[in-house]
C-alpha cells in the first residue's frame, strides 16, 4: 500500500484547464472603476501583456502549456499526492485521506505555478520589469522566484506591518533578486498621500496593491502581476487538480470530497475545477472551500458587483464580498484575509455546485498540530484550514460509519509562519469573532453598477 504517489516528469499536464466555457451560465461584466462600463482589453493593456488578457475570457477549455513554463515546474511538478495513514490511524477513521502538496515549490506553496507563465508571458511580450504587492509575503516571493528564472527585475511593494512580522519573506525576496519596497512608500501618489495623512501608517493590501499598479501604469517598460481573484491566476493552478486526478486513479480511488482553503480562490480553483469537471459530466464528488470566520466571504458575504481593492482603483466584479473596505482582523493566515473572491469560484458558489465552511483559527492551529505530529510536515497557517475540514469529515465518517475518499490540497508549508505556530503554542492565539457589525458598514458601501 502506497504513501507517496508520485508521477513522472513526462506526466506534468501538457494544457491548462480553462472553466470558462462549462461555467452555468454567461460571466458578469468586469467593470472599469472609472468610466462604470465594461473593462474592455484596452483599459488592461497598460499591466498585463496580451497573452494574458486573452486567458482572463478565453472560451478555449485547454490552453496549452509553453514549453519554457513546464520546463521550469520540472523543478518541483509534478507534486507529490500522499495518503495521510497514520492522521487515518490517529483519528481511526474508516475514511482515506489524501493530501496534494504544494509546499515542495521553491517558494514553498502553490504560488509559483501562476507567477512562472505570469512571468514568461511579460516576458514574450517585452516587458523588462514587473511590479506585485505582497501580504505575508508568500507572493512576492513567490514572483521574485519567476523573474530571476526569466532575467526580469521584480518590485514588490510589501505591505510595511509585514516587513517587520515576516523579515524571512523578504530575505527570500531580496535573494531572488526583487527590490522589496515597504508600503506605503515615498515611491508612488498612492504612497505619498497614505503618508501625508499618517505617517505611521502600517499599510494594507488594498494601499500597496494601488502603489504597485500605479508603478506599472506610469512606466512602458513595467507590468503588473496578480497573485489570486482572477480567471488566469485559476486556470494556471488547474495543474494541481490535473495531476491529483491522476495520481488517485494510480491509487484506484476517487475522491468523494475535494477540499482547499480559500483566500482569493486560487488554490481551491486550482484543486477542484478539474474535479468539476467530472460533476459536470455526471460525476458524484463534492467540493468544499474553507475560509477564515474572521474573513468569511463566501459563507457570510453577499454576491454582488464590487472593488477588487481599497483604493478602487482595481476593477470592479462580481463576486462574494464582505465591502472593499472591510478590514479582516489580523489572523496569522495572512493569505486568507481578502474581502473579495474570485468571480468564477464566486458564480459556482452562487449556483450551488460548490460548497463554502468557515473556522476559526484555534481550530485550524489544532489540526495543523494533529497533522504536524502524525505526517510531519507543519502546514502553512492558510492551509491549515482544509487540514481542520478534512479532519472534521474523517471524524463524521467515523460518526457515521460509512467509507469516504477525501482529497485536500495543503498549499503550503509554515515553515517561515514560527511566529504564528509560536503564538499557537503559549495559548496566546486569539479567536476573533465573526465582525458582523464591520461587514455591514462596508457592505453599505458598495458601488453602485447600472449597466
Ligand atoms: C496565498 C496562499 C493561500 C490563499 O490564496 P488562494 O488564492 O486562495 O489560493 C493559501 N495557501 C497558501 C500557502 C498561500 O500562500
């Protein structure tokens, strides 16, 4: 009985699986901040290269993998899939856990599967520089990776409380060459008046996301690159579902759950539009995203048109929101504490194909701790999530007493999250509860779209 399912190099996906067209039912609009009309390809040509913004609508349902991309996920793709028998044994459940890991990319997570062809495209098109923001810093990192692999220089505004809170991220950062910028800087307009008005400020997504684009607005040789939320960031990620599916039927097993945390949706888009796939066609297998009770946007949120960030200076869509404005407490999965969602994991969720369960983060610490112990590997703070909802559908197959197969996708390791593991470990987490009053004053302020 195998532990480790591994694929060979040959085996890494060839096509990228698009969603796009078994979507139920036409996309909304993506909406000009500006003008309140449709963004048309003309409005995000100043910061994405062409190849890019085609991926965003494409109706295409496999899109090729350029050669120079699966090159470079040679590196660590195909990932392994693992069957966690001794967390079956530790919680004698009659349930097979499986877990797809993500942490074996050089950056540790899932990120680099998007920030690799992000990079190569700005690449072919010309681009010579590439400006992100960062939050923990598992995306800057993440891109910093992808542009020392392609020769292009890498700015990343990173959020100024997480400079400090996360100093390893942006060693790593500054290793593979990026120029770590803390946010709000001197650097940009954006920066400027944040500091004008407070000079203290500890900065936010929503600010540094606003430096970074307007870096790339105000330069022809710049471009901008987005770590989650949109269709492209999805699509690259469908490797990891693709090779799950896979490796499970080496194993001869299906899942009859797929699980994935859920920030901005990548991961869990990456993990179960493959698996959706299958529903589609008759398939019985169900797919869980797991969120922060602090941040639970799709479980508490409402489905509506709104600003990708703070500023409104990013597009607006359709989405599951808690209000651009909505500031998540400060849990330790920084990659989990974004008010929006992606809009194609948003529509599933609106349709019922997909279902959404929010924890906690005492209760993911926990299971982080029990999969620690019992497979070795200490899971990122984010991925910690899908470990406690795995978990809690191993015990409920053991209430019931019915066999189950269920796959997650541990997305990163917590290796440089010691702070937070740390805090876990002296009783000094704290549970934040579900900021209600918060959500609907900003929820208020949505904009309003009359199209
Ligand atoms: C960023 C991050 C996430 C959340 O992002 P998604 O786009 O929702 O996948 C989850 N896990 C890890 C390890 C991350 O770094």
């Amino acid at each position: 009985m195998q532990t480790k399912i591994l694929l060979d190099e040959s085996r890494i996906p060839t096509h990228w699986y698009n969603i796009i067209p078994d979507m139920p039912g036409p996309l909304a609009p993506v909406i000009n901040p500006r003008t309140l009309q449709p963004v048309t390809p003309d409005d995000l040509l100043p910061i994405f290269p062409m190849a890019i913004i085609e991926q965003e609508v494409s109706g295409e349902r496999w899109i090729p993998i350029p050669e120079e991309v699966r090159e470079i996920y040679r590196l660590w793709r195909p990932s392994p899939l693992y069957r966690a028998r001794r967390l079956e044994q530790a919680l004698g459940t009659p349930a097979k856990i499986y877990y797809k890991y993500e942490g074996v990319s050089p950056a540790g997570s899932h990120k680099p599967n998007s920030a690799i062809p992000q990079a190569f495209y700005n690449k072919q098109a010309g681009i010579r520089r590439l400006a992100t923001e960062t939050g923990a810093g598992q995306w800057g990192s993440s891109l910093a990776l992808a542009c020392s692999m392609f020769g292009l220089e890498c700015t990343v505004y990173m959020v100024k409380v997480s400079c400090t809170q996360k100093p390893y991220r942006k060693s790593m950062m500054q290793l593979w060459g990026a120029n770590v910028i803390p946010s709000p800087s001197e650097f940009t307009n954006a920066g400027r008046a944040i500091l004008a008005h407070d000079p203290d400020s500890n900065g936010s997504l929503g600010i540094a996301i606003s430096e970074a684009v307007e870096d790339a607005v105000s330069r022809p040789d710049t471009n901008y690159a987005l770590g989650s939320v949109l269709n492209h960031v999805c699509l690259h990620q469908t490797v990891i579902g693709q090779e799950a599916k896979e490796q499970l039927a080496l194993a001869g097993d299906y899942p009859d759950v797929v699980i994935a945390c859920c920030g901005g949706g990548s991961n869990f888009a990456g993990t179960a539009f493959p698996f959706l796939a299958d529903r589609a066609a008759g398939k019985n297998v169900r797919c869980l995203a797991v969120e922060p009770a602090s941040c639970p946007t799709l479980t508490k949120g409402v489905y509506a048109f709104d600003y990708g960030d703070t500023a409104k200076m990013a597009p607006i869509a359709m989405m599951y929101t808690l209000g651009h404005d909505f500031m998540p407490p400060g849990i330790h999965a920084g990659g989990l504490r974004y008010h929006g969602e992606s809009a194609l994991v948003s529509q599933l969720h609106h349709a019922g194909l997909i279902e959404a369960k929010s924890y906690r983060q005492n209760a993911c610490f926990e299971a982080a701790h029990l999969f620690a112990r019992s497979e070795g590997i200490v899971p990122a703070p984010e991925s910690s999530h899908a470990v406690r909802a795995a978990i809690d559908e191993a015990v409920l197959a053991k209430e019931e007493g019915k066999e189950k197969t269920i796959l997650f996708c541990l997305s990163g390791h917590g290796q440089l999250d010691m702070g937070a593991y740390d805090a876990y470990l002296s009783g000094g987490l704290e549970d934040f509860e579900y900021p209600e009053e918060m959500i609907r004053e900003s929820l208020a302020r949505l904009p309003k779209v009359d199209l």
